[in-house]
C-alpha cells in the first residue's frame, strides 16, 4: 500500500484524523489483519481549515476498500 498524497484546501477533512486512519490501517494490514472494507466508509472525519481534499480522502479509502474486497 502506498503513501497517499492528499491535496490540502482551505476547508477540508483533518490532516491529523486522516493520517491517523491511514497509519492504522496500514500496521493492520501489514501484520495481516486488514480491516474488513465496510469499515473504510463513512469515516467521519471532521472538517476544518487547511484540511485534506475531501474528494481525494474519500476516494483514496474507496480504492482501498476495493482492494481489500479483491476487485
């Protein structure tokens, strides 16, 4: 899996919340326990200013959870 780059706007997902999940996920799924892909929606993070591109955040863990579902 790799690093994501995520664009920041000025209104967007939590730098701190999303990186937090990423870095989960990733020691979950290196030590072979990935989370199952019904987990990865729906999130919640929360907005604020200087965050993460919402629309790359959400993408980004879409793809993951096709990943993990193998398709």
């Amino acid at each position: 899996m790799e690093n994501p780059f995520f664009s920041v706007r000025f209104r967007g997902y939590d730098r701190a919340q999303v990186d937090r999940a990423v870095a989960r996920i990733r020691t979950a799924t290196d030590a072979g326990a990935p989370p199952h892909p019904d987990s990865l929606t729906n999130l919640g993070f929360q907005l604020t200013m200087r965050g993460y591109d919402t629309g790359e955040v959400d993408e980004y863990f879409a793809e993951v959870a096709r990943s993990l579902r193998g398709s």
